[in-house]
C-alpha cells in the first residue's frame, strides 16, 4: 500500500570497460530508463534492449544489463522498480519479472510437476492396460496360439506327457461349446505328481496327474478346467503381456538402456510365473462358473475343490504349487459356493465312474511311476 | 578504495538455496535428468549472486545449455580415450592398452578437467560488470602437472605439498580479473614442514589433526595472494574448521540430509567471514578483458568427478 507511487529510485552504475561504480537516480520515461550521475550527466536506456539478470528472486537487488560482449549493468537496491516499469511499459511486461511474481511461478511449478505424476500414474493404471486389452482382441488368434505352444514347451518336460482317454477331450469340448469359439483347446496331461493345472494363450491346456488324482468327481476337474479356460478366453495372459512391454520399454527409456529385444522377451517371460492379478482370478473365478452353468454341469463341484485344496495345503505339499499360482482366500471359496447354490438349472452329469476312472488312470496306463504315498 | 579489509558479505539464506534444490530434484525427474545442467546453473546464479564484496554483488552469466554441450563434448573425450586405449590392447597388448588408459586418464584429462573448469567459470563470473578470465594454457600446466605427479608417486607422497603448491600458483597467476592478474608467492617449502606434521599427528588424532593443517593451508594460501597492490587475508582457524564440520555432520543426520541447503549456506558465511582483501589496490582502474571459454572442462569434472584443486572457497 503506497500513498503516491515512486518515481526515482537510487542505483549503482558499471560501464562494462572499467571496475568503477557510479551512484545514479533512475527514472521511468515511457519508452527508456533515464540515468542520471550526480554531475546531471544523463543517458537513456530504452526498455527493449534491456536484460534483466537479477531481481526476480526475494532478496535480490534488480540487476539490469544493456549490451553485448561488454554490457554496461545498472543494479537498483529497490526490486520495487521492476514492478514499475512492468506498469509504464506494458509491451515490455515479459522480460521484467520480480519475485512476487515467482511464488506464481513456482506454484506453476509444482503443478506441472504433479500433473506429470498424475499422469505418468493414470498412463500406468488405466491407459496402458486398456490399450493392452483393445490390442489383444485385435491380435490373429495364431499369434497367441504360438506364444502359447513356446510357454507350453518351457514348461513341459515333452517325455512327461501321458495319452489321455477320448472321454477327456470330450469334457473339454462340451465346455469350449459355449466359449466363443475363437480358440481350439487342446488338452495335454503330465506325468507329474504335483498338483497344478494351467492354460496358456491360444488355448493349450495342461493337466497334471497329481490334480486328476486328487479331484474326486469329474465336476470338480470340470471347475479348474473352466477356470483354466476363462484366463484363455478373457486373454488375461496375453493381456500382461501386452501391459508390461511399455512397461518396460518405459524403464528402459528412462536408464537408457537399448536392449529392446531383451525387454519383449522378459515380458514374455512373465507368462512362465503363471501369476495373475488378484482382478483376473476373481474373473475367472466367475466366468468360469458361467462356463459351468452354460454347460449344464453340476457347479458345486468348483467350490467343494478348492475348499478341499485350501485344507490340505499343509497335508499335501505338493498342492501348494497349484495353491501358489491360484491363491485362494475364503472369501473368494465363499463367493463360489454363493453362486453355485444360487444355481438353478437342473445339471446333466458329465460321464459314468468308469470313464472317470479311466481319466484318472490315464498317466499309470503307460507306466508312469506311481504316486508316492502320502498323496 | 581505502586501505582496510573488505571482507565478502553472503546475503543468501538455506531456506531459498533449498527451495532451488527442491525445484531442480522434481525437474530432473521429470526431465529424465537432463535438467540437472539448468539446475546446477541455478544454484550457481544463487550463491554468486547473493555473495557481494565492497557493496557490489557477483554475477554468474553462465547457462544450462553451455554445462549440456560441455558434458557433451566431455563424453565424446572419454569415448575417445576409451577407443584408443582399446586400440593399443588390440594391437600392442593388453598391458600396454590399460597403462595408456591411464595415463591418457590422469595426465591428459585429469588437467584438462581441472583447466577447463577453472577457465570457465572464472570467465562466466564477473563482479562491477567485468569478468574474470582465467588465461592458463594446457601445455603449460602439463609441464608443471606430470612432473609433479611422477616426483609426488616416486616421493611416495613427500613430494605432495610442493606439488600442491606449484598447481597452485599456475592456477592463481593466470587468473584475471578485467586487465588485473592475481599473483601467487607462496612456496612449497613453507608448507612442507606442516605437511609432514599432518602426516605423523593425523592418524594420532584420529583425524583431528588434519583441520589444523587444512586451517594452515588456507591460510597460507589467501595470504599468499595478491591482486594489484592489494592481498588477501584468511583468519579461519583448525578449531573453527572443527566445529563447522561438526556441526554440518550433526545437522545433515538429524535432518536426514535435508539440510544440506543450510550446511551448504553455513559453510559459505563461515568461510566469508573469515576472508578480507587489504591494501591500497585501485580497483576501479581495472578495465574489462573478457576471455572466451567453452564448458567441456566443466563436462570432464562431472564425468571425473575431480575435486577441483584449487577452487576457491565455494568449491563448486
């Protein structure tokens, strides 16, 4: 709050060509800076070929300069004046900036800054997934189909796969039935006694012995199956895929490291843990009780299976592996058991007991070592 | 001017100096680093100006995009040196390839760096509006900087203060500033005595020793300076020392290193403070000559991480 505004202000004057200081007066006219030494010497500064150096932070004294190589400098202890001049010479409002204006500019700053966080984090959360998924509906099935057969053949000892019996194929088909038809499922049984099963993009699906003998119902190997088949059918595989190469790509920018290649292929890689956000389980959890339902198979047998799973992780080391890669908490048993009491179709039976037994046995017909006691 | 000590005056406070830190870490994480050259110019700008002396402030005139080209050009060395050494081990054998890289490293760019530094900034600093230069010629230091590095490793180390010493005086006497050079008589003999005194008493003290030398030294030095008819003068002593940096310890680790902006400024006043310029020198006799100077010596002292022997009491 000033009663009249200031018109002179005091300053100090350096001709550039010699260390002596001059105190000046400084004036405003409306197109220069007037000068003027204690001897009434004057020279004229005309707003426009005036830099400013100093002044724009608190604490600074404003700090002008006029000229090239040499440049004559004017320091003013009053920052007051840059304000001053910023009102008489409105055309030449940008290059004077004194520090009132800085916490503007600092708060710009820090908005920009944050924005840029915000939406580095909204890039990560919701854009890039979503491209992923537009892009993988978008991609020929016989891509998928191929990342699937080279994650398959990673993790399958090809000397460990046991012929199954028809009535399996059969069980897998009556539930592709209702899918949408855009993959081929192909199922392949392992001579292992862990107990874990998965699909892998395009539609292969992999069993293990040591799960076809603890199920006690075909029901229940129906349950995992349609889980199995829903990560397939919902492309939650190929979907993180997708999501983690800008990921990647982006850490790469970012330390500057050119290895493309390697970044797609430790994407890929990520197929091989077999790990799933919490999201897509749920996911599959869910559709592939639908699957179920479409199918007219009896749904319960979904639930009473991981129900038994999740009690005998301690019994049945072995079941942990299964457990690892499809975690499973109450909630999620409770919420299948929800939806398959709330079932109301009448259920046709997927095969007699002795096909069932067949499918068991299908590792032993062969002469697979047995399973160790203990199972 | 009149004949008693100016002493610089430092107006900046820790609380400013650590809203700049704060804006260039955020910059340049968001610029994947490259800010850092804005930033450091940022800081430099800070402190010159806020640093005045007889009433009138310094100037820094440098600018992020110069540090980019210098580091630029630095990187461009080292892959040279990198390709030549590589060369030799092709072609002669693998010892002589890294005894290239070494010496090409530590008495090629080592003085380069340090030259090249040196002569920057002084040529982007300037106080009553004109500049500082620095007019040293890289031949000519090397012929002061290998000898010196070759007595210093067959002296195991006795030779050090003379070449200290010797460095520093190439680095004063071709100092300017406008038309005026700054003049160094100090030498190595004075110093010697000191020097092994803190070699024996150091390990003795754990440590303690070594401010009272560092103390001696500074003071030697600045006394030992000379602009026009003027000298410098240095009253910082080995138990202020001590307490500066124990007190900085003290505030870094209590702070978790977020004062550092204020040990930063700390150490400024103290070193101020205790800095005067006596004597009869007519400054303002002193006319402009400013001496081009690109940044690539300041590119190698990132790339080196040389500690810059010699730099005056900011040590920036």
């Amino acid at each position: 709050m000033h009663s009249s505004p200031r018109t002179d202000w005091e300053g100090t004057y350096f001709d550039g060509r010699v260390a002596e200081r001059h105190p000046v007066t400084v004036t405003l006219t409306a197109a220069s800076l007037r000068i003027e030494w204690v001897d009434g010497k004057t020279i004229l500064w005309s707003y426009g070929e005036i830099r400013q150096v100093q002044g724009a932070r608190p604490g600074e004294p404003a700090r002008l300069e006029r000229g090239g190589d040499e440049p004559e400098v004017l320091v003013v202890d009053d920052p007051g004046i840059l304000q001053a001049v910023r009102e008489v010479a409105p055309h030449y409002r940008n290059r004077f900036t004194d520090a009132s204006r800085r916490r503007t500019r600092t708060r710009a700053v820090v908005a920009g800054v944050t924005a840029a966080v915000v939406a580095a984090g909204a890039v990560y959360l919701w854009i890039i997934p979503l491209l992923a998924a537009r892009v993988a509906a978008r991609l020929p099935v016989t891509w998928e189909e191929s990342l699937g057969r080279r994650v398959v053949a990673e993790m399958v000892d090809s000397a460990a796969i046991c012929p199954h019996p028809a009535v399996l194929d059969r069980l897998v088909a009556r539930l592709a039935a209702t899918a949408n038809g855009r993959y081929a499922f192909r199922v392949t049984v392992v001579g292992d006694s862990i107990v874990n099963a998965f699909a892998a993009p395009g539609g292969s699906v992999v069993v293990y012995r040591g799960l076809l003998e603890l199920a006690e119902t075909p029901e229940e190997l129906a349950g995992v199956l349609a889980h199995e088949m829903q990560h397939v059918v919902l492309q939650h595989g190929t979907r993180a895929v997708l999501r983690e190469i800008p990921l990647r790509l982006m850490v790469a920018a970012v330390t500057a490291d050119a290895g493309f290649a390697g970044h797609v292929a430790g994407a890929a890689a990520t197929l091989g843990s077999l790990r799933y956000g919490r999201q897509a389980e749920e996911e599959a959890d869910r559709e592939g009780m639908r699957m179920l339902q479409r199918a007219r198979v009896d749904p319960r047998g979904m639930a009473t299976f991981f129900g038994r799973l999740q009690e005998r992780v301690g019994d049945v080391p072995r079941v942990a592996a299964y457990l690892s890669t499809h975690p499973r908490t109450e909630a999620r048993i409770e919420r299948l058991e929800g939806l398959a009491a709330a079932a109301t179709y009448a259920a046709e039976p997927l095969m007699g007991a002795e096909a069932w037994e067949e499918i068991r046995a299908a590792c032993a017909a062969s002469g697979r070592p047995e399973p160790r006691s203990g199972l | 001017m009149s004949g008693h000590g100016l002493t610089p005056a430092f107006h900046g406070n820790g609380g400013s100096l650590f809203g700049i830190h704060i804006r260039n870490l955020l910059l340049t994480i968001v610029t994947f680093g490259i800010y850092t050259f804005w930033g450091r110019t940022r800081v430099r700008q800070y402190l010159y100006g806020q640093t005045a002396f007889d009433g009138d402030r310094l100037a820094y005139h440098g600018t992020g995009g110069e540090l980019f080209r210098g580091w630029l050009k630095a990187m461009g060395l080292m892959l040279l040196l990198v390709v030549v050494a590589g060369a030799a081990m092709a072609l002669v054998n693998q010892v002589v390839g890294v005894l290239l890289f070494y010496a090409l490293l530590f008495c090629g760019l080592f003085p380069l760096a340090l030259l090249g530094a040196r002569k920057y900034r002084l040529s982007r600093t300037s106080w009553r509006g004109l500049r500082f230069s620095f007019r040293g010629e890289f031949q000519d230091f090397l012929e002061v900087y290998i000898p010196g590095v070759l007595l210093t490793t067959l002296t195991l180390g006795f030779y050090y203060p003379f070449f200290h010493v010797k460095v520093r005086r190439f680095l004063v006497d071709n100092s300017y500033f406008g038309t005026e050079a700054f003049a160094f008589d100090g030498e190595g003999r004075d110093v010697f005595g000191q020097h092994v005194l803190a070699m024996l008493l150091t390990p003795l003290t754990l440590g303690i020793y070594w401010f009272w030398y560092m103390a001696f030294r500074n003071r030697y030095y600045w006394s030992h300076t000379a602009l026009d008819a003027g000298r410098f003068a240095s009253t910082v002593t080995g138990g202020g020392l001590l307490q500066l940096a124990l007190v900085n310890m003290l505030l870094l680790i209590v702070t978790l290193g977020i004062g550092y902006s204020w040990v930063q400024v700390r150490t400024i006043l103290y070193h101020c403070e205790h800095l005067a310029f006596e004597g009869p020198a007519d400054l303002a006799a002193v006319r402009q000559e400013a001496v081009a100077a690109g940044a690539t010596g300041e590119g190698l002292t990132e790339l080196l991480d040389v500690d810059l022997v010699g730099a005056d009491f900011f040590g920036l």
